[in-house]
C-alpha cells in the first residue's frame, strides 16, 4: 500500500489514521500511549529578558510553518517554508526578539501545553539558547518548569562566557537535567577549545549536551560552516565520557549523524525535521535504545514529526515505537513512566 505524503494543510493530515480535526485544532485519535517530545522553545528573548507573557493563552500558536500550508513529509521540514514564511521567521527571531509583539508573542508555556496535550504529548523538553551576555532564556525556561510539571527545561551556558563551571553548577540546582549548544546561533564552533571545556563539564555534572547538529539550508553561509558534522565528530572523540544528544539527526548531513551514533556509545539521534525516510532509517538502523521524538515546535507543529514517526514504526515491534516515543527519553531524563498520565482510554486533552 502507498503512503500518502503529500497535504494540503496541517489539518489536512486528519487523513491519517492517527488524527482528527475535533474543535478546530488537529489531535490524536485511536489507540494511544504517552509521548515525550524533548525538542521544543519558548519565545526567546534577547537584551529585554522575560517579555514575552509565557503564561498567556492564545486562541492559536502560530507556528513559524503556517498551519495552511502544503507539508510534504518526504524532506526536510523547513523545505516546507515559503519565501514569506523565512522572511517572517527571521524577522520575528531578529528585531522582534526585543519586543512582545510578532508571532512569538504566541510561544508560551501555555500553548505549548495545549498543543501538546491534544497530540497525547505529556512532557515537552524546552531548550534554551543563551549568548554570554544580555540574555537570561536558560534562567526564564528553568522558571517555567518549575512551576508547569508538563515542560523540562535544560540549561543553556555560552562556552565562551565566564565562570562556566559557576553557571552550570546554577543551573542544576534549578533543574537542569543538560545543557543546550547551538552552534549556528550562538557563533561558536562545536570543536571550540571552550566549548570542550564546557562538555568535558557537563559530563562531571552528569548533564548531557543537546546540540542543534548540522547544516539546515536556511542559515547564513558562515553559520552553515559552523555545523558541518566534521566539526561534531571531533568534539565527540575529544570528550568521549559526555552524553550528546544530535539534535535533528544531523540535519542535511544526516549520513554522517548516523554513523556517529552507530559508533559512539554516548551519542543519541533526535528526529525532529528529518524527513519520513530518514525517519524510518533512523528507527531501523539507528541504536534502538538511543532514539528520541522531537518536533522543533514552534517551528513547526508538532503533529508533523509525529506523523512521521508513527508512520515510520507501523510496521514495526511495538517496543521500537514507544522506545521512540517515550521510553528512551523517560530514561534519559529520569521520568518515572509511572508519572506519566495514563492514555489507555484515548482521552487527550486540547
């Protein structure tokens, strides 16, 4: 039997067995187990911290892929993005990012919940991206947890700013389980002298590392340069007791992402954006134990990664699926899956 790849909208993904349009918003239906999602953000702030009402209810998250557009689940996600929507993105994480207004007035705690809980999506892990100064995302994430037992939130320390084995120890107290790197937007190369420093810390801390990995195509070209998988392999082999997780899988490099998992007993894949054969190779010859689900939201909504990754498994064990939808993370970040709400019923929440 084919399957159907190509949509015309996000609602249009109803088409799948797996979802439903029930009061004007995409959830699951059928048979149900509880999902992680360990890839999502908030609004980030810059100079301004805390501008942004991460509190505040929205009728609708406007997600930077809008909810009309056509998905094809057969690429990379952001191939998805019209000219418009990357114009609008940059601007809205560029000068926005300083003001309470845009489309990012819309990335709160409180939408992400609500998305989430109608997809079945019971913790969502926020990462942070901090630079060494002017920015506080890690400090404002870490809040939001502690007050919505739905989110984690791992920290974000600068390699380059001071006091690195200050901030961490901070963070940790504050419920950091790791720390968030990305390369492209923060300027530093992965294989950076102080960000070896900065790995080689969080495995003394027994904090893992989330990497935004490699190249997306929408970056600049000296941000591009910054991701190349090259770069990750060298950090890898040069701090070879810190957990990494590869954020995206490698993203347009995702050959040599799953090489490096392959071969390193400490390096993990996080599918968010790969497209649907990317996925199915990952949950086929991927470590099994070191695959996570994330979605990028709110880039992206996060039925569309689950799409992929409910039909990358459907022909697979049982196990493989939920391994990829919330064991592993369970066991990553220390969640007692008998926390977890119980979704037998094929109750969810929106």
């Amino acid at each position: 039997m084919t399957t159907k790849t190509h949509f015309n909208s996000l609602h249009d993904l109803a088409q799948l067995p797996y979802f439903e349009v029930r009061d004007g918003a995409l959830v699951r239906s059928g048979e149900l187990e509880p999902i992680v999602d360990v890839h999502t953000h908030l609004a980030l702030a810059f100079v301004r911290s805390k501008i942004v009402d991460l509190w505040a209810k929205h009728d609708e998250t406007r997600t930077y892929l809008p909810k009309e557009r056509p998905i094809d689940l057969e690429v990379y996600v952001n191939k998805n993005l019209s000219k418009e929507d990357l114009r609008r993105l940059r601007i809205d994480l560029g000068p926005m990012s300083v003001t309470k207004r845009g489309w990012r007035s819309t990335h709160t705690v409180a939408n992400l919940c609500r998305d989430a809980g109608g997809l079945g999506i019971v913790r969502s892990v926020l990462l942070p991206i901090d630079f060494p100064v002017l920015s506080k995302n890690a400090e404002t994430y870490l809040e939001a947890a502690q007050l919505e037992q739905a989110v984690i939130s791992l920290g974000s320390v600068h390699p380059l700013a001071k006091n690195l084995a200050k901030k961490l120890d901070a963070q940790k107290a504050a419920g950091a389980l790791g720390v968030k790197v990305h390369p492209a937007v923060q300027k530093i190369a992965p294989e950076h002298p102080k960000a070896l420093e900065l790995y080689r810390l969080c495995a003394e801390r027994d904090l893992h590392v989330t990497w935004h990995c490699g190249p997306v195509g929408i970056e600049s070209l000296t941000a591009r340069k910054l991701c190349g998988l090259g770069r990750y392999a060298k950090a890898i082999e040069a701090c070879p007791e810190t957990t990494f997780i590869l954020g995206h899988s490698g993203a347009l490099e995702f050959e040599a992402g799953l090489k490096l998992a392959q071969r390193h007993e400490k390096v993990w894949l996080e599918i968010s954006c790969q497209s649907l054969t990317n996925v199915k190779r990952v949950v086929r010859e991927g470590p099994p134990e070191k695959i996570l689900f994330g979605s990028d939201w709110p880039f992206y909504h996060q039925a569309i990664p689950l799409a992929k990754a409910l039909l990358a498994t459907e022909d697979l064990d049982a196990e493989v699926r939920s391994a990829l939808l919330w064991k592993n993370a369970c066991r990553l970040y220390g969640v007692d899956p008998e926390t977890l709400p119980d979704l037998s019923s094929g109750a969810v929440s929106s």
